[in-house]
C-alpha cells in the first residue's frame, strides 16, 4: 500500500472520529445529558456551511438554532408519537449538537433552512488573510 493510500484509509480513525461517535451516544456511559445530531460542515462558495440530520421534525416547533461566543448550537427535540407502539427503535426527547465557527464569521449573515430531514445552515465569512506572517525572535 501506497504511503497516500494509508493516509487516505487509516487502520483507525480519528480520535477526533471517536470523540464525535461517543457524542452522538449521549457521552461516554450512553446516558449522557443529550444524545447528538449527525452534521456534516463544508465551505462553500465563500460560506461555512453546516448539513445536520434532523429528520421527522417540524422545523418552527421542534428546532432552535443559536449562535454565541463563535459557537452555532442546533437544539432540537422529537416528540413520541401519540399512537400505541408494537416496538420503536425510534429516539425520542431532546437532542443538541454545539459547532465552533470558523474565524471570520459574520454573524448576520447566517440563514437557516430545513428540507428533506435536513437542516442547512449558512455562515457567511469575512476573507481571511491565509498570509503567514513571520515574527522575529530577539536573543537576549
């Protein structure tokens, strides 16, 4: 195997990966505080872009976007049906996911939209000098 193709295909993922995966299990016993959201975050078209799955919702009762100090917060929660249940693998109640944001977001431009079980949300970006700028060390 090529030293590309194992960079590309780790034996194991991320610790990162691992982290994300205890999250979305409700922390490290399973009964953490808030099961979380899947997200998936690109830059697109000189935006931040965040795709969470949310599917099952209605967006104006049951989804609460916030963003502060450079975190964007999705809050959400899934009512349980009011018909009698043979068996439900279905989760139910409260979920939330936290994202940091980004350096050079523009807080008033970011939008929100929910389509096909999934919520989109859009963070515009101030352009970011990606200049490295050297500074000299003084020997004294």
């Amino acid at each position: 195997m090529t030293a590309e193709a194992s960079r590309r295909y780790p034996i194991f993922p991320p610790f990162t990966e691992w982290v994300d995966a205890f999250a979305l299990l409700g922390g490290w016993d399973g009964r953490g505080p808030l099961p979380g959201i899947r997200v998936e975050e690109l830059m697109e078209d000189g935006a931040f872009v965040v795709h969470a799955e949310l599917p099952g919702l209605n967006p104006a009762r049951d989804i609460d976007v916030t963003v502060e100090h450079g975190v964007l917060t999705i809050h959400a929660e899934r009512h349980p049906d009011k018909r009698e249940k043979q068996r439900s693998e279905f989760r139910y109640g409260a979920l939330a996911r936290a994202v940091r944001l980004p350096q050079g977001t523009k807080d008033d431009e970011i939008t929100a939209s929910y389509e096909d079980g999934v919520l989109t949300v859009r963070v515009g970006l101030d352009r970011v000098p990606a200049k490295t700028r050297h500074i000299p060390v003084e020997r004294r």
